[in-house]
C-alpha cells in the first residue's frame, strides 16, 4: 500500500506485483478532509480511512512519501502529522512501514528523480496498464509509491537476506 500523505487529500494506493512481473492495481482513492474543521478531527477521518483500507487489503508493507522540508511550515506539519498516524496504524497491525523521498519515487517510476507530476502519472498509467490516468495526482503519486515500494523494497529484502546467509555461514 502506498500512501501519499496530506493534510486536505491523503492519496491511497495499493499495488500487487514483483520485480519482472505485471502489476495490478487493486485499489485506489483520495481522502478529503474540510479545511474549517480542527486539525484533530481531520487526523481522526484519515486515520479511519486509512484503518479500513489496511483491514481491507491486508497489504504486506505501507510505504508512506517521506515528509520533505518545504517552505510552508503550517503544510509540511499537516503532512507530518498525517504521516504519523499512518505509520503507527501500519505498525499497530503489524505491518511493514516504509518511507522512500519524492526523488526516489520519481527515479523508480520513471527513471528519473527530476520527472514532473505528468510524467509521473503517465507511467504509473502505463505500469498498470490502465485504461485512463488516476486522478487527482495524490491518486496516482500514491500508487507510484507503492509501484516503488515493490521494486525498491523487494530488491532491499533480498539484499538483507543475502548478507543475513552471507553472516550465518
């Protein structure tokens, strides 16, 4: 499952696959919370949202955008906050929790770490072999998290399984 974190749009994406095989797209929505209402009660409808996505699927690991600085403290504090949550719900069910920069997401999707939000969407449209592209972008920036979560991830675990046999010869 990926998860584009946001105060106002929170993007989900779950994705299943490996490396070399097709993926699927199982799932895909953006949840909005008002701007009016208090910080705490926004953080509450994410969280159940999130919660019901992660009893839903089940996914192996959450792979959350990691919270880069930027130049609006009030938004990067949201993001933050929400990122939060969703780790320790991903960690309340025992779930994997993984974070991978926007660079990072952009380089596996594209092949590029400078790629815009078209390009972006463009390929995860393509990888998925959809019939039209996510939208809003938090839609699709979240299934390129978990489409780089699956590539990335499971490169890393196979890594950390080879020095863990490596070690224990």
């Amino acid at each position: 499952m990926g998860i584009d974190p946001g105060l106002t749009r929170l993007g989900l994406g779950v994705v299943e696959g490996s490396v070399g095989r097709p993926l699927t797209m199982l799932d895909v929505d953006v949840l909005r919370t008002p701007a009016d209402l208090d910080p705490a009660r926004r953080l509450r409808i994410l969280a159940d949202g999130i919660e019901e996505r992660l009893l839903l699927h089940r996914p192996d690991a959450v792979a959350v955008e990691r919270v880069f600085s930027q130049h609006n403290v009030r938004t990067v504090m949201g993001t933050a906050q929400v990122s939060g949550v969703a780790m320790m719900l991903a960690a309340r069910h025992g779930i994997e929790v993984h974070l991978h920069t926007p660079s990072e997401v952009k380089a596996a999707v594209t092949g590029s770490g400078r790629a815009d939000k078209a390009q972006v969407t463009q390929m995860v449209t393509r990888l998925l072999r959809l019939t039209e592209a996510p939208r809003p972008a938090d839609a699709a920036d979240a299934l390129a998290i978990a489409i780089c979560h699956l590539w990335r991830g499971g490169a890393q675990n196979r890594l950390a399984e080879a020095v863990a046999k490596a070690a224990g010869r």
